[in-house]
C-alpha cells in the first residue's frame, strides 16, 4: 500500500489557489442561506452583514454562529435549504443529549461525502487491493454508511459487518483478507479484548472515528491494541477522535489524514511531528504505553 494522492490536483494546490478556492465557495454559501434560509437570513441582518459584504476569507468573522441548540428548535428540517424533491438520504443523531438533530443529504452531498473519505484512505495508503471491515454502526448513525462508500470509491473491497457479534467479527478478520477496519476507538479496544483471550494478533490499518475520549481511554487503548495489534497502524479518519498513534510501530512513515467533510477536530501525531514537542509535553504523551520512550 504506497502512498500516492488520490486527487492529485486538489491535493497540491499551492496555498494561494487553496484560499482563492475557499472564497469561491463561502461566497457561494452565504448567499445562498441568505436567500434562502430565513434563520439564517434574520441572523445576518441583525448582525448588519450581507452576502456583498464577505470579500475575503477572512471575513467569515463577520458572520453569526451557528450552535447544536438551532439545530434541535428546527427540528426537524426547518434548516433545510434544498426541495425535498433534492434530498436523497437522511440521517439522525441518537438524541442522548437532547432532541435529536437531522441532516438531510442531497446527492452531491453524498458523491463529495464519499470523495473526501477516499482522500482521507488514500493519504494513508489505502488502495483498491485493500478489504476495508466496516465495524461502525449502519442506519441513521452516519458513521458506517460514510466509510462504507468512501472505500468503495477508493476502489477498496468492503465488509459491511457493523457492530455487535464480536467473536464472528474476529473469525471475518481472519477468514476474509481483511486489511484495515474502521470503528469507533472503544469498540476496537473491545474487539482486541476479544481477539486477544483467543490467542489472536490482529495485523491490519485501523481507521478510528466519530468518538471523542480522554486520557485515561487513551491509556487503555495503547495497552490493549499495542498488545494485540503489535504491527496495525491507528488512523483517524473523520470526526471528533483523537488517538495517540504512537502505539504504532509504523507511525515514523505515517502522515496525518483528515476529513474535510464534517467539522473536524481530530489530532494525529506521528513521532517525528511529537520530537518537535517541548521535553514536559513529550513525556505526558509518551508515557501511557511507551513509559517516556518512542514506541518500537
């Protein structure tokens, strides 16, 4: 699996194109919610900001915030900026925290959703010899669905095998050439669990997403996947986890890939990135699997 780009163009835009490109589409945007949307429409009246006003990219300072709360009072789809006739796909969030919110896709939204994650596979070297094990949930949780078409646009062989049923999980791993397999960072901890009172090392890419965790999780995960896993490489996909990849014995050759797609606040270290670190900020991310010394 060598590196190369996926969108070789995009990939290597020079930074003046890159910001030429995003002030292209932010105008684009606000006018069309300006038009469009009236929440968003009345925002930006009172702010005293119109679509003529935004003239670099900077000044997407000028324009009003958008919060979780707005999403749950136009439940379900007062947001929506499209016909319904244009909506392809929906998904909903679980509503733990509160009403649930709802996206509405149209279709380009879901050809730019799987283009941004073939991207995200291909800068890691993900390629169509790949067999990608989808582990993420399916259904209104957005998480499987998007890795499930991002790898078959990469060309990859996908196992859309979702969650649960762990011990047949495994047995796929094993029956099946399976190569990388993408879930949540608590469910791989689960499965290495599993594989390992079964006497098993699992050897493939790990693509994590869709969960944040802290510290603590972060040391359990370097234990249990580093000893299970001695030669699989994390990855952070998309979405808001953070994993320290220096549990990977491959991390010196690896390069940060991200999404995007979705508001993004994922962290992804390599070792030669983390030797740029002060002493004290080394030792405190070092230290949970590797006690204050690179990983191996």
């Amino acid at each position: 699996m060598g590196l190369d780009f996926w969108n070789k163009d995009i990939e290597t835009m020079s930074r003046v194109d890159i910001e030429a490109l995003q002030l292209k589409h932010l105008k684009a945007l606000v006018s069309r919610l300006y038009d469009s949307s009236p929440l968003y429409h009345g925002r930006m009246r009172q702010q005293g900001v119109r679509p003529e006003d935004i003239q670099t990219v900077d000044d997407i300072r000028k324009l009003p915030f958008t919060k979780k709360s707005d999403l749950r009072d136009n439940y379900p789809d007062k947001l929506f900026v499209v016909p319904q006739s244009e909506i392809s796909r929906y998904h909903v969030s679980s509503g733990t925290t509160g009403k649930p919110t709802v996206v509405g896709y149209t279709r380009r939204d879901l050809d730019n959703w799987a283009e941004s994650l073939a991207r995200s596979f291909r800068s890691f070297g993900m390629g169509d010899e790949d067999v990608l094990q989808v582990s993420n949930g399916y259904g209104l949780f957005s998480g499987g669905l998007g890795m499930h078409y991002g790898a078959e646009k990469l060309g990859a062989a996908v196992l859309p095998a979702g969650t649960g049923n762990t011990n047949r999980q495994v047995d796929l791993m094993l029956d099946l050439p399976v190569t990388a397999i993408a879930c949540t960072p608590s469910y791989m901890i689960h499965i290495a669990e599993v594989a390992d009172k079964r006497g098993i090392n699992l050897h493939m890419t790990l693509i994590f997403a869709t969960e944040s965790w802290g510290r603590n999780h972060g040391r359990r995960a370097c234990a249990v996947i580093s000893k299970t896993a001695p030669a699989s490489r994390p990855r952070t996909a998309t979405g808001p986890a953070s994993f320290p990849v220096l549990c990977s014995r491959n991390a010196a050759s690896s390069k940060a890939s991200m999404s995007g797609e979705t508001s993004v606040s994922s962290r992804y270290w390599t070792k030669r990135a983390v030797s740029r670190w002060p002493k004290e900020r080394r030792a405190r991310w070092w230290s949970p699997c590797c006690r204050g010394k690179p990983c191996p």
